[in-house]
C-alpha cells in the first residue's frame, strides 16, 4: 500500500503568491481599476470555469490551448457512480419511474451541454458569451469591459510560465472598427505600464490583414513553406497544413533564417486593411506612443482581423512577452451573436510582477508603522488603554501591530525592529498616569514624549513627509 504522506506541496506549475510579493499584486491590480476606470471601462467578473465547446470554438480546436493545455473535465465526474448512489439512496420516484438506466439516459437528457466543462485558458471567450447572452450589444455606445483573475493551461513550467496564471484584460465590442479604438486601447495599456512604473517595455504591432485579404496571403505562404518543407521542424511541418500562420511564430534557431525570406503579409494586405494600419499607426503617433512593427505577429485564428500587438519587457529571458491583443472582429457572430467588431488585450500578471522586480519597482516599504509596546498585564488598564489608541491609529489608517500578550520592554522593542516597524509605541503604568507616551522612531532611536492627540498629528505630519519624499523620488 502507499504510505501516506505526511505533507503537502503545491502541484506542479501552480504556486502561492506570499506576502510581501502579494502587495505589489495588488497595487498592480488596484493601479488596473483605477487607470483603465479613467478611459470608462467596467469591470466583469466571470465564471473560471464554460462549457468545453466555447474553448473550443472560440480559440481553435487546432491550436496548442485546445489540443493539449486545457483542464477539461466531466461533470458529474462520474455518470455512473452518480446513477449508483442515486438508485441505492433509498426510495425515490424516479428509480421505480426509469430504473438504473433509465435514470442515466434521462440525466443525459436533462444535461447533455453541462457534460464537458474546462477551467478557462482565457477570458476572451468567456466575454464574448457574457456580452452575447446578456443582449449587451443593445447598451448604448461601445461596451469596454476589463476583467482579472486565474487562468490555467497545462504548459511546461518554467519561470514566467505557469499552469494556474494570472490575466488582467481589457475589451472593446462594438459596431466601429476605427483604429482610433485600437489607438485607445493600445494607449490604456501604456498608460497603466507607465503608471506602474514599468520602464524599457517594447511595443510591437502589426496587421494581418481580413477576411477578404488573408486568405490569399495564407495559400501563398504554404505555397512557399511547401517548398522548404524539408528544411522545417515537425511542428512547423505539421502546421503548414493546419495553420501556415503559426509557422511565423516559431522560436527555433535553424527556421529564423527561413522564415524571415517567407513573403510578408504587409506585401499583400488589401486596400481598406492597408489604409486601416496606416490610419492606426498616425493614430498612435498622435498619442507620442512608441512602437515597432513586427510582420511576424501573427494571431493564427480565423476570426482575428487586422490589428495585432505584443508588448515584451526586459530581464524575463524567454517569456518575455507581457501582454497580446489584438482584433476579433468575427468572434461575436462566431460564437452565435449579432455582427460586432471587438478588440483587446489580455496582461500576463504574474509576468508583469516579475517585470516590476527586475526593473526595481517591486519593493513595498516597511509595511508597519506603529507597534504598540504595552507593558502590563492583560487585565490591567494598560491594555485597554493600549486597544483603545490601537483602534484610534488605526482608523486614522495606520498599520499597527498589537502584541495580543504582555512582553518585557526589550523583547517588545526587538520584535517591533524585526518586523520592521517603523515607530514603537510605548505604554506603561506611568504613561497612562501622565497621559503622555514615548514614540521611539527605530531607525535611529530617537525618542519623544507625546500627548494623545500630539500623538496623532506628529505621525499625520510624519506620513506627510514620507508621500512627498516618495513622490519626489519617483
Ligand atoms: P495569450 O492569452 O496567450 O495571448 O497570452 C497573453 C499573455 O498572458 C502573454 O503575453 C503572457 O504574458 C501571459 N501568459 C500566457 N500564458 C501564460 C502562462 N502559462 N504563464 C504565465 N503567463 C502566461
């Protein structure tokens, strides 16, 4: 038998976020909802787990997510074991009405769609059903939707991938295809990197042109990889049929060469999707955003259309690309909803965060600023004295540690340092009895004698100068 184990360890890709890493998590996230709140995009919330069949309708059946990355399973998980507990439960109606399998082909066909169920690659998908199934193309103006949370794909861990990651993104469906959305969403994004301090991140663009265009360019480019099909990997090999835009993709040494000779798709874009890149290029000029285009930047999907964009940052070696957006004007009709244009982008969170840390601005100060050194026992009024400024600084929006059991002064005051804490609060017998306490700042020892309400203001004027320092430096 196997012996039981005595512990447990997050499974393979998945992990915790600790503090402090998780401070700077949520600056990243509360920075998204105040930026992207400015350019009036709402919030959606969304299931983490659709049916099957939505995945894989709207990303692809051919594409790496479906074929081999999704956590898809059966609900109930098991039919029969359900339909066994079901008929031993005891007397019911419906095992006399159906028997053992009658009962099973009724829960078929009471639950057929709810069959197959997978725990979201992506959140697109779940957007689009969400803005189909509420009739939201009936809102007034364009719907601008932002979503954040977990996403899982059964990848190769490695650092800055992962099997439950995280996405912060952003939608825009419509009845206009103006590049002057694309500018816009294009500019929330930079927006938000910049406000987040994030420095030497790329953006790359490109067009892949519509429906009328591309598919032209596609016979033609598997015309050409035809011919050097020898020279290609087994993936590529394959995918020549499947997806000959994919090929542009591959990160193999031996096929740069090659594909960089594979006729271009900015050579064969028609004439509205030349002038629509065009126009999205004077556009971002107009917002001073800086940006390259990279021809290779392909969305191999049917219904994305024209603008696609990528955004790498430095010092995240391979997986370096912290954000991918781009237009899916056909994904509405796709997925069974009226004709709508739409474009996004969806962030890699976890890499953002790791693109904060090497870029220096992952650090999250000292995160205590009052310990409350109280000497006495629990019952004496000390304490409750102790609670009750406790409760004041608190209000006041100070973080304070409360020590829940009495300590001598200096294992009081070794904590607090450990912890980081920036001032130590000191309440004695004496100090409730002359109504004054001893702030001791730690950095430097310095000490003073304060009433409670100098108490107050001297940390308010204190906080004060620490924002504008901040602001100063950064
Ligand atoms: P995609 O949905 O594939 O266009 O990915 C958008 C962004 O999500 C990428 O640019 C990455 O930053 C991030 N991302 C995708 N897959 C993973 C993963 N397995 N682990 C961490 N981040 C990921």
């Amino acid at each position: 038998m196997k012996q039981q184990r005595s512990q447990f360890r997050a499974i393979r890709g998945v992990r915790d976020i600790l503090p402090p890493e998780s401070a700077l998590w949520n600056r990243v996230e509360q920075t998204a909802h105040h930026v992207f709140a400015t350019y009036d995009f709402q919030e959606i919330r969304l299931p983490i787990f659709e049916e099957t069949e939505l995945f894989a309708r709207s990303v692809g059946s051919d594409t790496d997510i479906v074929s081999k990355e999704m956590y898809t399973f059966q609900d109930p998980l098991d039919l029969d074991q359900l339909v066994k507990a079901y008929a031993e439960g005891g007397p019911n109606p419906y095992k006399k009405a159906f028997g053992r399998e009658g009962l099973k082909a009724a829960l078929w066909e009471v639950m057929p769609e709810f069959q197959w169920l997978t725990l979201r690659p992506e959140a697109t998908a779940s957007v689009v059903r969400a803005y189909i199934e509420h009739s939201m193309h009936t809102l007034p103006g364009d719907v601008k939707l932002y979503y954040m949370g977990p996403m899982f794909r059964r990848e190769r861990p490695q650092k800055g991938r992962y099997r439950q990651f995280y996405q912060i993104g952003a939608e825009v469906l419509g009845q206009s295809d103006s590049p002057a959305i694309d500018a816009e969403v294009i500019e929330m994004l930079m927006a938000y990197l910049d406000r987040l301090g994030l420095s030497g991140a790329t953006l790359y663009v490109n067009s892949i042109g519509c429906k009328e265009c591309r598919p032209e360019y596609v016979a033609k480019l598997r015309e050409e990889l035809l011919k050097v099909k020898d020279q290609l990997g087994a993936d590529s090999q394959r995918r020549i049929e499947t997806n000959p835009l994919r090929v542009l993709d591959s990160k193999l040494e031996h096929e740069q060469a090659i594909i960089e000779r594979l006729p271009r798709i900015s050579d064969h874009l028609c004439a509205a999707c030349r002038e629509h890149f065009a126009e999205l290029q004077a556009q971002l000029k107009l917002r001073s955003i800086e940006y390259k285009i990279n021809w290779r930047l392909v969305r191999g999907l049917d219904y994305y259309t024209r603008t696609t964009f990528e955004i790498t940052a430095p010092g995240l070696g391979s997986q370096n690309a912290i954000c991918g957006g781009g237009r899916y004007d056909g994904l509405v009709e796709l997925l069974g909803g009226p004709p709508t244009k739409g474009i996004g982008f969806a962030i890699g969170t976890d890499r953002l965060v790791l693109a904060l840390q090497e870029a220096g601005k992952g650090e999250s100060a000292s995160h205590i600023d009052v310990f409350v050194a109280w000497l006495g026992r629990a019952e004496s009024p000390v304490y409750a004295a102790a609670v009750k400024l406790t409760r004041q600084l608190r209000e006041e929006g100070f973080v304070v540690e409360l020590p829940p059991e009495e300590m001598k002064l200096k294992k009081s005051l070794g904590l607090a340092d450990k912890l980081g804490a920036r001032y130590a609060l000191i309440i004695g017998e004496d100090e409730i009895a002359s109504g004054s306490f001893v702030l001791k700042r730690l950095a430097d020892s310095e000490q003073r004698k304060l009433s409670e309400s100098e108490l107050l203001n001297y940390l308010k004027s204190d906080e004060n100068r620490k924002v504008a320092a901040a602001q100063r430096q950064s």
